[in-house]
C-alpha cells in the first residue's frame, strides 16, 4: 500500500516537503518506495524464522544480502550516481528472498505436510 501510495503521490509530497530545490527527487522516492514491498516479507520471514530458532538461516541470508548490496553499491555508484542504490537494495532484498525460499522460508517438507 505504502509504495503504491508514493507512486502516485511521491513527485508531489517531494516537492511539497522539500522545496523546489529538490525538484528532482520525486522519482528517486517513487523508486526507492518499491523497495518496500521485499524489504517487509524479509522482515516477516526475519521473525517467523527466529520464533522457530532457525536465527543461523536468517543471518546467513541476511549476511549475503548486506554483501551483495555493499558490493553493488562500490561498483554501480559511480556508474549510475543517485540511482544505484535503490536498485542495489532492490537487488539484494530479492536474494535475501530467495535464499530463504530456497530453505522453504522456514518451513521444512516432510511427506506432503508442513512441519517444523
């Protein structure tokens, strides 16, 4: 909801906060605002996974997301500027997902149920 929000209001709630003097903003935050949506099933999972004391999963995962994010960040700002980090974070949020998906997000199958 939140980043749908921003997506409609976000050139008009920059330059209402900010002033014109950050005219240009307003498309940063609508693409930022996206990164919500992966960030809050990380969280999510984040506290699924450790009611379930699978804490080594979620910082493994986690750890590889930090990573991959500071990595890309070195290498893609000074290629793309201002517009690489929402994408970095973007990425890694995505791998954190995936590697949890990969562990069956803190589920294991065992003969067709769901168990812990």
């Amino acid at each position: 909801g939140c980043a749908l929000a921003l997506s409609f209001f976000g050139l008009f709630l920059a330059d209402f906060i900010f002033g014109h003097q950050y005219q240009g903003i307003g498309s940063l935050v609508i693409i930022c605002s996206w990164v919500l949506i992966p960030r809050g099933l990380n969280m999510v999972n984040s506290s699924i996974l450790i009611a379930q004391g699978r804490e080594k999963l979620m910082l493994v995962s986690s750890g590889v997301g930090f990573l991959s994010n500071l990595i890309g960040n070195l290498i893609f700002i000074p290629i793309w500027g201002i517009w690489a980090p929402p994408a970095c974070a973007m990425i890694s949020e995505c791998l954190v997902i995936a590697l949890r998906a990969q562990q069956g997000f803190g589920f294991r199958l065992q003969d067709k149920t769901l168990s812990r």
